[in-house]
C-alpha cells in the first residue's frame, strides 16, 4: 500500500510522474490523500485512485510507504515515509526537526541539494537517508520542448514572481510589468504564484488583498499574456529571458540555459527573521540571508538588479547579445540534477527494494 501526498493542488505536477512508476509496479496499490476543498477535484479525480482528506492521516496504519512532495505533514502511522521535495532549496536554510523526524528517506534531486541536506542534518545531529534520484517531471518536461524559433526578432520576456509580502509584486510589481511592456518589438508573458492569483485567505501564510489579475489586465497592453496554465517548463520554454525574485522558477530556467534577472527588494530581506521563514533557520548566526546560496534561489548565476532602471538596462544588454551570465548558469546548472533523463528508472529500482527486497528498507 502506497499513500501519495498531494495535500496542495500544485503539488500533483510533482508526484504525477511517480504515480506512473507505481502504476508499472506489480502488487503494489496507490492511494491519494488531500485537503477537504480538493477531494472533489478534476485532476486529483483523474488519476483514478482512492482518495481520502488529509485530517484522516493520524488515524492511518495501512500504509506501507507513505511519499510526498512537501515535508509539513505527518507520516501514517507504522509507514515507511520518502520526500520527493516541490522545489530546490530557496527561502529555507533548514527544516525543523518537528518535521524532519516523519520521514526516513529524501529523494535527491542534484549535488546542489544533496549539500543542503547533509549540512542542514550534520548541523542538527539528525539521520536520514538521502538517495539520488534527479527529477522524473523535468526529464518528461524537457524531452516534450520543441525547439525555439530563434530567427524570430521579438524578444520573449517572461515576468514570474512569487507571493511573498515584501518581494517584487508587492512592492514594484505594476511598475516593472509597464517598463517591460515599454521595450519595442517584445511581449511579455507574465505567471504569476498561485497565491497572488487570488483575493481569498488560502490559509494563515498565504494571505494575499490585492486582486492582481485584474490589476495587470487594466494596464490593457496587447503585448501581455498570462501562462498560468501551462507547466513551468513549458512557459520557460517560450522565454528569451526571465525575471523574478526569490521564486524556484529560476533553477528550472538555469537548466534551460535561460537569463535571469532577480529583482531585489530590500523590505523581504529586512523582515526575513521575523517572517514565516523564522522557524526554517539553523542556528548559525548569519544575516546576509540574500547572499545564501540556498535561500536566494540562485542569484550568483543570474543578474541582480535593484531598480526598474537597471532592469531595463540588463534586458537591452540581453536583447544585444551580451549575456554575461552564460557560463556562471551553466556551471550552476551542473548541479541540480541527478541522473538525467533516467530518474524514473532509478525510481522504480529503489521502490521495488523498498516494497519487495527482504532487506528492504536500507
């Protein structure tokens, strides 16, 4: 019995693939477990599986292996439990141990985590497995990409930030839109978090008033589009270069050897420690959070800029073919992935020790 986690609706696109490796599996049944609001679905629905709320977790004991994308949960009961992570490592020097104790084993993506991972255990005296594994959705993704049109001469700029109070939509969010928008012979494709795309209180961290969809449509530009629903991949797939902040689109940009232009906001930085992130820190006394290489998303392979001015400057350079970041993204990119294009054999192999090997869970 296989109990599959999907306790937030984007979480799907990161266990749909495992889903198809279980499904291969002899003698092995999927379960879904979600919240209450999703249990009726289409998508979740679609999958075909058994699917029960997430409250119910503390009174499950049928589980053999319990696996999920997100670690704030708690694992069934006498279960074996695997993380298979929603994103690299970005806003979180570290997971507390409150959560880190329900699962046995981290699915790796590339070396970059991996190092999280060991340094983040090491320095709270805590055990787990870590295996490398790479990421079967960016394999599938990746191989579905048709090559870019690159005699085309408007300029793909895509505009993805995240929710948080205090980062680029927030604060400048309109502004860049209508600077981007002001650059001849470009369009703009903007995707916004799922958080920023409602007025509605999701839970007490997501909390977002502003209704920004209305609020880009009003600028009324025909050169704008919303790639809200399509995959990652896909949008990045479509972009000559991307702005963001501290979003984990940016490693999936890196590894399709995308620009990427960060915009820093002071008003994050300056209330990290007291933000939701306060209880994700180890106990190193360290401040330069925005230097962090494992909290900033990437900046050391991308271009920072701290306005909307220099922002337009680092496009036009882009759009001129002076792209200064090449070699510092590819290198970065070495990173992130584990076993390309393989991952879901490597998958398969270690499911099948852990179901049905006699020494099974080492």
């Amino acid at each position: 019995m296989i109990l599959i986690n999907i306790s937030e609706i984007h979480y799907l696109e990161h266990v749909r693939h495992y889903i198809k490796v279980i499904n291969k599996l002899s003698s092995a049944e999927i379960f879904v477990v979600t919240r209450d609001i999703y249990i009726e679905n289409r998508n979740i629905k679609n999958l075909g599986k058994f699917i029960f709320p997430i409250r119910f977790l503390k009174f499950t004991y049928f589980v053999d292996l319990f696996i999920s994308p997100c670690i704030e949960v708690q694992k069934p009961k006498g279960s074996y439990s695997i993380h298979v992570f929603h994103n690299q490592p970005i806003k979180y020097l570290a997971y507390p141990e409150k959560y880190l104790k329900h699962f046995e084993e981290h699915f790796i993506w590339g070396s970059f985590m991996r190092r999280w991972m060991e340094d983040m255990l090491s320095k709270k005296s805590f055990s787990a497995k870590l295996t490398n594994i790479g990421n079967p959705r960016i394999d599938y993704e990746h191989n579905k990409i048709k090559p870019k049109n690159k005699n085309t001469k408007i300029l793909s700029i895509g505009y993805a930030p995240t929710w948080d109070k205090g980062l680029s939509l927030d604060i400048a969010g309109l502004d860049i839109i209508k600077k981007i928008l002001s650059i001849k012979n470009s369009i703009s494709y903007i995707r916004l978090h799922p958080c920023s795309r409602t007025t509605k209180k999701a839970n007490e961290n997501f909390t977002n008033k502003e209704n920004w969809l209305d609020k880009i449509e009003s600028i009324g530009s025909k050169n704008l589009e919303f790639s809200h629903n399509i995959s990652t991949i896909e949008y990045l797939s479509k972009l000559d270069l991307l702005i963001t902040d501290v979003s984990s689109i940016s490693f999936e940009a890196f590894l399709l050897d995308i620009p990427v232009i960060f915009f820093h906001t002071d008003e994050f930085w300056d209330n990290y420690r007291k933000s939701i992130y306060k209880n994700f820190l180890l106990r190193d006394n360290f401040n330069n959070f925005e230097k962090n290489k494992y909290v900033n998303g990437g900046r050391s392979a991308g271009t920072v800029v701290y306005n909307v001015d220099e922002l337009l400057d680092v496009i036009n350079n882009i759009k001129g073919n002076a792209d200064k970041t090449k070699s510092k993204r590819r290198k970065f990119s070495e990173s992130l992935l584990y076993n390309k294009d393989i991952s879901s054999k490597i998958i398969k192999k270690r499911l099948e020790k852990l179901l049905f090997s006699k020494n099974n869970f080492l």
